[in-house]
C-alpha cells in the first residue's frame, strides 16, 4: 500500500483534509447544504529545506497541525453562531478587525494548549511518580511508573472528553475522515458504500502520534540522570522537541511501510483510535468525499498505483452527486 499522504481532521460538523500546501474544509451547514473552502497553507517556516530535514521536520509539523487545526476549527464554527451574530451588518473595517482578533486569539489558544499539554502529560506525571521514590530505588523503574502514569492520564483524557456530546459527533467525523483515505489507499472508488465498508483505523493518525510521543518519552527519560530535580524537569520540556521529532519519524515510516514489526508497532496506537473515532453516518461521509475532491485527485492516485478503478456496488446512491456549495480562494 502506498502513502497518498493526504492527512487531515474532524471539526465542528465537518472535515479539513490537507494535500501539500493546499487544504480543504467541508462543513455542513444548519440547512444541510455543504459548504467547502479551499485555501493554500503558508507554514510558521517559511523555508522549504528545512521543513524536510528528518528529525526537524516533525516539530515543525507538529505545530502546523496545531496553527490550522484552530484555524479550521474556528471557520467552521463560524456557521453556527448565534442568530443575532449572523444578522449582524459589518463595515470592511470592522471585519478587518475581528479577523486581527480572532488570529491573536487563536495564537494564545495554541501557544497555552501547548504550555498546558505538556504540564499536564509530562510535568505532572513526575512530580505523581515522585511520591514513589520512598518506596521504589530504582531508578529505571520509577522512570516507568512515570511513562504508565503518562499514558494513563492521556487515555483517562480521552475517555473524559468523549463523553461529551459535540466530542461524540466530531469523533464520527474523524472516522469518517480515516475511512475515506483507507478507501483511497486500497484502491477502492470513492464513494459512500466504499468508504462505509473501510477501516476507521489509520496507522498515520494523530492519535497514534500522540501515542508515540507517549512511548518514546519513556525511552528519553531513562537518559535524564540530573541530581537536581529542577533540571530533570528543564529537562523533559527541552527534550520534547527531539520526542516529537522521532515519533514523526515513526508515524510516517508507519504510513507508507507494511512491514510486520512496523505493523506492530502500530498496534497500540490504532487500538486507541477506537477510543476517538467513531462510525460516521452518510451524510458525515459525504462531507469527507467532498473535503477529500477538492484537494486530492484520488482518480489519478489509484491509476498510477493500481492500475484501475475497483468499485464495489451495492449501493443504489453510490455515485450520486452530493450537493455543495463551493469557496475557493488564497490565504
């Protein structure tokens, strides 16, 4: 199987999908009607040979995913503001403005996301397996009651957040972002019968992501040998760029491999998808296609690397066209 390397996620009602520098966000809107914007991505690193140095990369790609995943975030709940809000006449100027603030807000968001993930994953994991020193010497093991506490607090994470109800229906649509690019990758015609019966598990998932910074945060620990317990907390935050830079490594060689221990490897992270997608229904998987369409020739992919088409019937409204409302335009 060959990578498409198209990734994407859920928002609010829909899906962004990303191909390269070009990303697509498809939402359906209060009356049912399918909204899709079509925008080109600038990264927070303007130079390209950096951006594809191993190892780097995945930092900078990491915090990419955050800026525009707030930022599709923020469009498409846009649809559903209050009524007041949608009426509501705006000057140029105004519009300008609200824009301005809406981007500083957004950076504050990430940049205390970020401060917040790491206190709550990595800091507070210590400091809990610190209370065990008195009673554990060793210090390889403390280091992996620490990476247990870690992982624990993640899935106790996910498990809190999913049982809120606008969580529930954006997990469905993370599935059935999955769903369409395992239906692409195996060469099935994209359609809403194919992409129903594929795998909402995907071993390029930021979920997986996530719990590969989990595991190879473990590794790194056990090099952290500071008597100070100010240092080894310095420590952690500094080495988290080099963490998240590995498990970048490993989620794409995990993509685009179908090597047995790779496969393996990936097990665990794809058993924790089933914690945050769910089975979309039909009209989340149209909305998918449609955020797949506009920024992914999926024909072409599958002709270059299966030769045709295999499509699956058994659906009636397989081929039907979805009814959208197109906006393309430059960032």
């Amino acid at each position: 199987m060959k990578s498409s390397n198209i990734g994407g996620q859920a928002v609010l009602e829909g899906i962004m999908m990303k191909n390269q520098d070009q990303y697509a966000v498809a939402v359906r809107k209060p009356n049912k009607e399918i909204e899709i914007n079509v925008q080109e991505y600038h990264s927070v690193i303007p130079w390209k040979p950096l951006r594809k140095i191993p190892f780097i990369r995945g930092v900078f790609n990491f915090v990419d995913s955050l800026v525009l995943g707030m930022k599709t975030l923020t469009f498409s709940a846009s649809f559903f503001e209050d009524e007041e809000e949608a009426k509501e006449k705006l000057t140029e100027a105004d519009i300008a403005r609200k824009e301005k603030q809406e981007k500083r807000i957004m950076h504050l968001t990430v940049a205390f996301s970020v401060v917040l993930a790491v206190g709550i994953f990595m800091i507070l994991p210590y400091f809990l397996s610190n209370v065990l020193r008195q009673h554990i010497t060793s210090r390889g093991m403390i280091t992996v009651v620490e990476g247990i506490l870690r992982v624990t607090i993640f899935l106790g994470y996910i498990l809190l957040i999913s049982r809120m109800e606008d969580i529930q229906r954006t997990f469905m649509y993370h599935g059935a972002e999955h769903k369409c690019i395992n239906c692409i990758e195996h060469g099935l015609d994209l359609n809403v019968y194919n992409v129903r019966q594929s795998s909402r598990q995907h071993k390029r998932c930021g979920t997986s992501f996530l719990f590969f910074v989990m595991i190879v945060s473990i590794l790194f620990c056990f090099f952290i040998t500071a008597d100070s317990q100010i240092m080894r907390v310095i420590l952690r935050v500094v080495l988290l760029p080099l963490i998240a830079g590995v498990s970048y490594e490993l989620i794409r060689l995990a993509g685009s491999s179908d090597n047995y221990w790779i496969n393996l490897l990936s097990k665990p992270g794809m058993w924790i998808q089933n914690m945050t997608t769910s089975e979309p229904d039909d009209s989340m998987i149209e909305v998918a296609i449609c955020a797949v369409e506009a920024v992914f020739d999926w024909k072409t992919y599958q002709a270059e690397n299966f030769g045709s088409l295999q499509e699956k019937s058994g659906s009636e409204n397989a081929g039907a066209p979805i009814p959208v409302e197109a906006d393309a335009g430059g960032q």
